[in-house]
C-alpha cells in the first residue's frame, strides 16, 4: 500500500497552512493541559486539552483533517 506524505492509510488532506494551523493549535493546547495539571484543574480537563492536543499534532504529522475526511469543508 503506498502511502504519498502521509501515515498509512490515511491520505493528505491538507495543505501546508492547514498543518502549520494544527501544529500550533495542538502544541498550544498541550502546553495549557500542562498548565492546568500543574494549576489543579479537573483530570478530564487536563485529560481533554491533552488529548485534543495531541490529536491535534498527528493531523498536523499526517497532514489529515478528520472533518475534511467526513465531508466537512474547512477552510484551512
């Protein structure tokens, strides 16, 4: 199975400004689960923001929108 860029099985779906945009929004959203770990917020806060996070980030690697691969147009 060939993968072109990106993970196996998942085909890119985005662009360059589309992964930099998810870049930068999982690396923010890591570093404020960091934070409210380390403020005392709620586990399932700190749990989401981490996991949005990091979900986040392997869009950003795989260059794949989970919205754009059920048929949602995004604009970035």
């Amino acid at each position: 199975m060939g993968v072109e860029g990106g993970m196996a099985g998942l085909r890119p779906n985005i662009g360059r400004a589309g992964r930099v945009l998810r870049l930068v929004l999982g690396l923010l959203l890591l570093g404020a689960a960091a934070a409210g770990g380390w403020l005392g917020w709620p586990l399932v806060l700190v749990l989401g923001l981490a996991a949005g996070g990091a979900f986040a980030v392997f869009e950003a690697k795989a260059g794949w929108c989970a919205a754009r691969a059920c048929g949602i147009n995004t604009r970035i």
